[in-house]
C-alpha cells in the first residue's frame, strides 16, 4: 500500500540544483565566442581621392560628371560615407571601374557621393546598417576573375561575406546593387 503521507511530500532524491562545473563554464564562452566573433574583413568604402575628384570634375562642368539631385529615399547611395542621400540633398553621378581596366571583367559603371564633402565610412570592422538588403555579393580572386556570386536573401550579409571567404580563392568581395548591379564597396579580408 502506498504511504499517502509521504507521496505529499518531495523526497530529498527529487530535489536536483545544477551546479556549474568548469566543463559548462567553458562551454558558455565557447557560445559566447561564436556569437561575439570577430569578422575576418574589412569593408572598403570608396577612396576620399576618388569623392573629392569626382565634386571637382561635376564642378568643372565635366560631361560624365554630373550634380544630380535625389528625389526619393533610398535610391542615391553614396559610396564613400556608405548614407543614402536624403531627398533634395545633391549628389555626383560618375563612372567608376570598380575593377581596373586591363581584364576581363573590368567594367565601368555609375555611382554616386555627396556633392558637399561627407565623412568617409569608418566602421570598417562592421557591415554597413543601411545596405543589409538589395546587395549581391560577388567573389573574385587576386587576379580579378570572378568565382562566385550571392544575394543575401534572408541571410545576414556577414554569413554570405564569410562563406564566400571561406573559398581559399577569394582575394576579394565587392557589394553590388543586386536591382542595377552597380558597384557599393570593396570587402577584404583582415
């Protein structure tokens, strides 16, 4: 027969209180790790020589350097602060090859900066907040072949940045509007 009395109260065996060890310890900062874990590159933003040319050459009245005025958010991105210009700010359309002439896949294409000098990206050690959709990414190795090219779509840029780094090939990833393919920076590795 079952004692009632008893079967009321927990016995000492049900009682259990987890003490940490050193081995769960350990593996808290292994998580820890991967969660916090450093990126293996760097992002590029345009060069300030490269801005400061292209606002002097649209103020020389050059032909393939133009002020333009942004009339939506979110469609004039400048390369060198890594903003997009807000509406009626002014910016400079040029041509830009990302990719220097001299091989195959060498191409020149529009971009944009602010007309008024900006500052140049500095937070190279973290993807830019404002471009984590729209952008594919494309692989080339140290002699500027292309090897590979993906769009995010629903991953975090920095999971498709570091698989495609994870290619012993790729000396180098640019980000690239996937919509217009126009070319938004450089990322190397650290």
């Amino acid at each position: 027969m079952l004692n009632t009395a008893a079967s009321r109260f927990p016995q000492e065996s049900d009682y259990r209180i987890r003490c940490l060890n050193f081995v769960d310890a350990a593996l808290g900062e292994v998580r820890l790790a991967l969660v916090m874990k450093p990126l293996n590159f760097r992002i590029v933003p345009l060069p300030s020589e490269v801005a400061e040319a292209a606002r002097r050459m649209a103020a020389t009245g050059a032909p393939d350097h133009v002020f333009v005025t942004a009339d939506s958010p979110l469609a004039f991105p400048c390369r060198h602060c890594l903003h997009w210009a807000a509406p009626g700010e002014r910016v400079v359309l040029f041509p830009y090859a990302a990719i220097p002439p001299g091989y195959p896949y060498s191409e020149t294409g529009p971009i944009f900066v602010h007309a008024k000098a900006c500052q140049r990206y500095k937070a190279t050690n973290e993807y830019p907040s404002e471009f984590r959709s729209g952008r594919v990414f494309r692989a080339y190795t140290s002699d500027h072949r292309i090897i590979e090219a993906k769009v995010a779509n629903g991953t975090t840029p920095e999971v498709v940045i570091e698989n495609l780094f994870g290619n012993p090939e790729t000396a180098f990833v640019h980000a690239r509007s996937v919509t217009h393919g126009c070319y938004t920076f450089a990322i190397e590795r650290t």
